[in-house]
C-alpha cells in the first residue's frame, strides 16, 4: 500500500465535512509530546481538518496504548534524570563520552525496565498508579477538549478485526484500529510502517481504508505554509497548537 500525505490533501479553502479519519496511537502522542520531527506538523494538519469540518475519530486501543506510552515515557525521564545526579552516572562518565547516542541508549535501557520494575511490582502498586495517573492527567483535557470523536465498537466492528487479523500480517491491536477506521469509514492517521506494507479492506463488506501520514518535518514547517494554514484557524484551535508548542513564547519563537 502507498501512503497518501495530508500535506497534498489540505487544501485551503476546501471543506471536509465528508471526511473522517482515525488516529493511531502515534498520530494522537503528538498532541501530547510534540517532540519529534513530525509531531507539531501533524498537530497544525490535524487541526486545519477540523477546522475544515472533517471527523476525527480515536479508539479504545489507541487511548489505552497512548496511556502506556506516556507511563513508560514518564518513567524513563524520571529514572534518567535520577541517574544522572547519581554518583553512578559520574562512574559512567570516566568510561564514556557522554554523546547524544549513548545518552540515548541509556534511556533505552531504563525504558525497558518498566514491565519489570513497575507493572509487576506487586510489592508497589502505588508505582504503576503514580504513572498511569500522570498519563491520563496529560490527556483528560484533550479528551473533554471534544475535539476528536470516540469510536463506539461493535459486534460487527469486532467481526471486521477478527477477521483482518487473520487475512492481514498486522498484530491484533493494528488490526483493531484499521477495523475501527473502516466501520467508521474513515482513512487512518500514522507513522506506523507496519501499515505501508498491506492492503486494508475486505472485499466481502465494502471495507477500504487509505493510510495517510506526514513528509514534512517540523523544521520546515516554519515558513509561509504554517501560517496559511493556522491564519484559517478559529483562536480556540489555534490555542491548541500553542499549548502544544509549550506556551505563547516558544509559540512566537517557532512562528513569529
């Protein structure tokens, strides 16, 4: 399958009200973590959508797995900056260089203690709590935000993933959200690769979803294109994209 880019699918001026898509998991990471190269340019996208009326739907799986991520992620910054105030990290320093990649790998490492040292820590409960309550913090006010529409699964729904799970190479929970996409019939939003790599849809129903993403990166996102888009914006969504960025200021810095 080839991948459709919203960059060639927005187009100023035109409506989308009989558009829907739905987010995978790292399409809606990017309104809490815009972070990575794609990150904010999926976030202004997204938002010109809406704004331009389409739909856009989440899932049960993709709330659940971003709750996941962000838990891990918390960890793992928090377990990182613990080491590196530590006299161990010092220690480390004597037999390293202290380069981006290796700091990288270091936080790898610790990210992949997570199952052990939290989820099955029986002996500490509160742990897995403290980390999941710091997730759902972050995305309750996105969620009431009302700015995406929950995906109600159904039995037929359920049918469609069963059954793209096992004529699909996708794992259950990317066939769940392609399912979702489908009965919404909606496209899907995601960086996923897994999805470049097979054809959704089932012949038998009339099931079809395009898989769209992003080739522009952040960086080249701050030029006259941003601000055409975002100058469409109603304030209430422009806000949104200013609260991603980190406030006003980091705001005006990146766009001026």
């Amino acid at each position: 399958m080839t991948f459709h880019y919203l960059e060639d699918y927005c187009i100023l001026g035109k409506n989308y009200s009989e558009d829907a898509f739905l987010l995978d998991t790292n399409y809606l990471l990017a309104f809490t973590t815009p972070v990575h190269p794609h990150h904010l340019s999926t976030i202004i996208h997204t938002i010109f959508l809406i704004q331009q009326k389409a739909k856009i739907y989440i899932n049960e799986i993709v709330l659940a797995e971003t709750v996941d991520v962000l838990a891990r992620g918390f960890y793992t910054e928090e377990q990182f900056q613990l080491w590196k105030s530590s006299e161990e990290h010092a220690n480390w320093l004597n037999k390293h260089r202290g380069t981006q990649k290796e700091y990288k790998d270091k936080k790898d490492e610790i990210r992949s203690t997570f199952i052990e040292k939290i989820v099955k820590n029986h002996e500490k409960p509160e742990l897995l709590k403290y980390y999941n309550k710091k997730s759902t913090d972050l995305l309750e006010g996105l969620i009431q935000s009302r700015l995406f529409h929950i995906s109600n699964t159904t039995s037929s729904q359920i049918e469609t993933c069963f059954n793209f799970a096992q004529n699909i190479p996708l794992q259950s929970n990317d066939a769940f959200i392609a399912a979702s996409a489908a009965h919404q019939s909606a496209n899907l939003l995601t960086f996923d690769n897994d999805f470049k790599k097979v054809i959704i849809g089932d012949n038998t129903k009339g099931l079809e979803v395009k898989v769209f993403t992003l080739k522009m990166t952040n960086n080249y996102l701050y030029g006259k294109r941003s601000h055409r888009l975002m100058n469409t914006l109603d304030q209430s969504l422009k806000d949104v994209i200013v609260q991603a960025v980190g406030g006003h200021d980091k705001f005006f810095v990146k766009f001026g």
